[in-house]
C-alpha cells in the first residue's frame, strides 16, 4: 500500500482518498454506528429499568416487612 502512495503529493493521500473512503463506505459505516449507538441506548435502559424495578420493589418489601412488626 505504501508503494500505491509513494509518488503521490501530501494532499493525495491525506485528504482526497479519504475523501473517497467516505463517499463509498458512507453509508456503511453510517448504518454501522447508529447501530451500535442503539444497541448502546437499548442496553442503558435496560439497565435502567432493571435497576429501578429492583429499587421498587425493595422499597414495598421493606415497608411491608416493618408494618408486619407492628
């Protein structure tokens, strides 16, 4: 790869054929991260819910067991 690039001026190979890269693979590695940002979202509110259903019930088994002492 470095032969590809060897005669090339700075801008060939800093700016336009990255240029390239985007315009073809775009929209792939567009789909890709806002999968993976979904995914990411998904399991933080899974955690979340989780986490808050754990606190709630927490919450009413320990009321109910001191209103049992009563």
């Amino acid at each position: 790869m470095k032969k590809i690039f060897a005669g090339m001026p700075w801008w060939v190979k800093w700016v336009a054929a990255p240029l390239i890269v985007l315009v073809v693979f775009g929209g792939l590695i567009t789909s890709v991260v806002g999968f993976v940002i979904g995914l990411l979202f998904k399991v933080l509110l899974l955690v979340a819910l989780v986490a808050g259903l754990v606190f709630v019930v927490r919450k009413f088994t320990a009321s109910s067991n001191s209103r049992g002492d009563w």
